[in-house]
C-alpha cells in the first residue's frame, strides 16, 4: 500500500503564538465551500502541559495560516482553568458542526525522555485541583458551531468514573441515528470481550443519551496492536463501506495506522480489516520530536479529487500531510495481500 508524504512535511510546526509555542499535533480537519478548515491541538509549555485548539485554514490543504490569532477551545471556556482539552475531531451534519474533544480536568505535565512515554510530573494546582484520581481521568464531549469559531457544549459522550477517548462521530445519521465511535480504557476482561482497550460503537437519537456501547473491533495482530486499538480519523463513506483509519500501539509504544470497512447501513458489521499496518513511523519527523518518539497518529482525512488527505500528529510535536487515491486505498483493505 502505496501511501505518499508530503514533501512539506511536517506542514504545520510550533510557533507564532504563545499558546502554541511548545508544539501542535492531532488535528481535526474539514472541508466546506472547497476550503480546508484545520483545527490543531496546541501547548504553551511542557509543565503543565496545557492544550488549546486553534483554527486554521488553507486552498490547497498544505499550506495552512491562522484564521484568528487566540485559541476557539481553551479548558477555560469548557470550565477547567486547570485543564486540557485535546485532539479534536470534526464533523458537518445538516449544516452544523461537531466537534468531538478529550478533556483531561488537570493538565498532564511532560518532559521529552527520547525514549517511550515521557516521565510524568504531578504539579500542584490551587484549590486542591489534581489531587484525586478522577481529576487525571479523561472525559469525552461534544461541542458545536455554525461557523467553526463559536462553539456551544452540546454533551459528554462517555461515562465520568472512566478514561474514554477516541470519541469520533459518524459525518452523516444511520437509519435516523447519531453513530459514535469510543475507547473506554476500563472495557477490559471477560465480561467485556477483550482483553485490551478496543474500538467501541453506540448511537443517539439527540446526541445527549447514547445507548451502550457494543465492541467493534479488537487487537488482533499482536505484531502492531497488542498493547491498544483506537479510531482515529472520522469515517470517509465509500461505495464500498465507512473506511475509518485506526491506530495500533505495540509494547514498545510504537504508533501505527491501519484500516477497517464497516457495513454502511449496520456498520457494527465489519466488512473488511487490515491485518498489517499501513503505516509506521518512516521519516525523521515520526521517529524524533519533542515529545513521544515513533508516534503518527491521524485525526483527520478528507477526500478531494478523489484523493484521500490524511492530517496525523507526529510524535506530539507537528502536523503532517499524507496522501493516497481512496479507491486504492479501499481496494487494498479488501484485497489486502498475503506478507
């Protein structure tokens, strides 16, 4: 699988402004009115390493410039002065905007170690802020706009007493239906059907009350997924299925991309799976950055020209820019060849 990078990359780097001075990564992405809209994940500072979402947008989809010169998310707006609302993702359904986040109450703190997940750093917030547990947890919601700049909370999508992200909607309803994608970190053990985080499906009639959640797919190929799955970029609608690109992280917390179709009209059923990845860290800018090494991890894609545009993080540190023709890349996920 034939799948080309940019040879800007990384497309979209720290800097300009103090609230994106540390780095950017794990944007969201749209296209509306034959515009690139992006929607970028930032940090001021390591310790605490507290994260913004910034605003975007480009004519050609690589080259990117700020539509506004302050952040359109901050914890602050979603009530947590304290806190970090994280990797975006964005969708337009009947002319609205949603876009799923992760928040963490308290803000993580990191330190670049050059090797694994970087050594974690408590800091002692006023008020008693990040001295329970449930404070490090990670909730799920959603918020949407009419204009990609104001935004209204619509709801949590994930229990508060767990860690679930990964929270990614459907860009169209199915059968009259909100559809989501989850990761709840706690789904794991006999009861739940695996025996590791995995990617789960529920659905909404008002995008407030979701129904339980039903596994969707699980680590399969220990080579690349044994330590977790999750969805990463919002389902692209094909003649042949929704295709979603998820991550697989191994034991060594190396990041990989694969490919799942799933049944356009039941798309708990999984028409098709990659069984290798089909991407891993290559470039110098997906090995060594500041933060996490071997990390890419999309979280956005759009299609034009038929050309698939997948926007992922790398190493928590930049945004860059992939590409491969969609009816290639859903040939190959049914037709996947023996290795």
């Amino acid at each position: 699988m034939q799948i080309t990078r940019h040879p800007n990359n990384p497309i979209v780097v720290p800097g300009g402004y103090d609230w994106r001075k540390v780095t950017v990564f794990n944007p969201a992405v749209i296209i509306d009115n034959d515009k690139f809209y992006m929607i970028e994940r930032t940090a001021e500072s390591l310790t605490p390493c507290k994260n913004y979402l910034g605003l975007l947008e480009s004519e050609d989809g690589v080259n990117f410039t700020h539509v506004k010169d302050e952040p359109i998310v901050t914890p602050d707006m979603l009530g947590f002065p304290y806190g970090s609302v994280q990797d975006p993702r964005l969708v337009k359904i009947d002319g609205t905007f949603y876009l799923n986040y992760a928040l963490r109450p308290c803000a993580m703190s990191y330190y670049p170690t050059g090797a694994g997940v970087p050594a974690r750093s408590i800091p002692e917030y006023p008020d008693g802020w990040g001295e329970q547990e449930g404070h490090w947890l990670t909730r799920s919601s959603i918020l949407k706009s009419q204009n990609l700049l104001d935004w209204e909370f619509v709801a949590d999508t994930t229990p508060l007493d767990i860690n679930d992200r990964d929270n990614i909607l459907f860009p169209e309803k199915i059968n009259g239906k909100f559809v989501l994608l989850r990761r709840p970190e706690e789904y794991v053990g006999e009861q739940y059907g695996t025996e590791k985080a995995a990617m789960w499906i529920t659905y909404s009639d008002d995008l407030i009350h979701w129904e339980e959640p039903k596994l969707l797919i699980k680590g399969e190929n220990p080579e690349w997924e044994s330590r977790k799955i999750g969805g990463s970029t919002p389902p692209i609608k094909t003649d042949k299925g929704w295709l979603v690109l998820y991550h697989g992280v191994d034991e060594e917390i190396v990041y990989r991309v694969g490919a799942v179709l799933l049944d356009l009209e039941n798309p708990e059923k999984v028409i098709a799976r990659t069984r290798h990845f089909i991407m891993e860290p290559e470039a110098y800018y997906e090995k060594f950055g500041f933060q996490i090494p071997n990390v890419i991890f999309p979280t956005g894609n759009v299609v034009k020209d038929g050309l698939l545009y997948i926007y992922y993080g790398v190493t928590d540190t930049a945004i860059a820019l992939a590409t491969v023709p969609l009816d290639e890349l859903v040939a190959y996920i049914l037709n996947e060849p023996e290795q």
